[in-house]
C-alpha cells in the first residue's frame, strides 16, 4: 500500500519561525537540563587566560546585555545596574536582582558575602566558591554598570593546559540566569 501526501498550497515554507515565549522557555529549560545548572536561561563563554606567574590578570567576558534585559524583563543597563544595588564589605545590598555563584563540584548555591572585590568569587580547581590563599586558582568579578565579567587568575597557582568550569548566577524573583565559564589556561605572558 502506497500513501502520498502534500503539503497545503498555501502554506509558506521559505517564511522563518518566530518562536513562541513559550518555544524559547523550552529550548532554555532544555539546556540548563544538559549543564545540571537550576537555571531558566544559561549564557556559557569558553575563555583562554594567558597564563602569569606575576599579575591577578585575566580577560574581560561581555554578557550579552540585549538577551539579558529581555530575559529580565528590563528596557536599560542603568535600570539592570541598578537593580544590583551595591557591595559593602563582600554583601550586597539595596537590590532587586541577587548575584551569587554555584558550585561547580555539587551545583548547590553559593549565597554567603563574596570572596573578592564588588560582584566576585574566588574559585577552587573544583569550581567552587573559596577564600584567596593557598587553594584558590580564579576569580570572576561582574562589573554590573556593563554586565561584562574580569575572569582572573592567582599568579603561580595555574599552569598551561588547566581546565576549570566556574558559575556566576544572578536572580530576580524567581528567575534565574547562570553565567557558566569554561575557563582554558593558555600560553605564559613574559612581563
């Protein structure tokens, strides 16, 4: 038996899909399932650090802003800058949107004061939140007036070829966006 079917005449096939919100909340949901990060919406970036042996250096990540206000349902930077409120002595305050970061090794929350400058954390090679010293190997600080992140190294904890996974998160009300850096070591930067 033999069954053909057509498409409808009048139906454009060369038109391109504009995706529902609801569509678009699918395909987020689908990939936070796919990093195992309790996120609504993930941006990840791939980062190389030059490796130094002297500086707290590392490169600064852009956010896409436009994707973010849509997702947080705001029309400007000064209001998302805002939002964030301010940092006094590692707590933020005066906010509407929470910044935190997750845990790498157990995607659990990390809420407690930051571990570096304004908006950061200093991470472990897990991935986790730490204090600077001994174990630490990165930090990620968020400067939130451009939502671009500093993502830095302690000098001579790092080598050529190290990998790292760190989460930043912000939250507003119940939605959350995840901010997950695969961080690469590169080549050594001669001063």
């Amino acid at each position: 038996m033999l069954a053909i079917s057509s498409c409808n005449k009048d139906e454009e096939v060369s038109k391109k899909h504009v995706y529902t919100p609801e569509e678009l909340a699918y395909k987020d949901s689908v990939e936070a399932a796919k990093q195992n990060v309790k996120a609504n919406y993930i941006a990840t970036f791939s980062v190389t650090i030059p490796l130094d042996t002297v500086n707290y250096s590392g490169p600064m990540v852009q956010a896409d802003t436009i994707v973010l206000l849509q997702k947080l349902g705001l029309t400007t930077m000064k209001e998302l800058s805002d939002a964030m409120g301010t940092v006094n002595s590692g707590v933020q305050s005066g906010n509407t949107i929470t910044f935190f970061a997750i845990n790498n090794s157990t995607r659990y929350d990390y809420t407690d004061a930051f571990t570096a400058d304004g908006f950061g954390h200093w991470f472990d090679a897990s991935g986790d939140v730490c204090s600077w010293g001994d174990n630490d190997k990165l930090f990620s600080m968020l400067d939130p007036a451009t939502f671009s992140f500093t993502i830095g190294q302690h000098p001579k904890h790092l080598k050529t070829g190290d990998k790292y996974k760190i989460i930043q998160a912000i939250k507003k009300g119940d939605y959350r966006v995840a901010f997950v850096f695969d961080v690469t070591v590169g080549s050594y930067i001669k001063p």
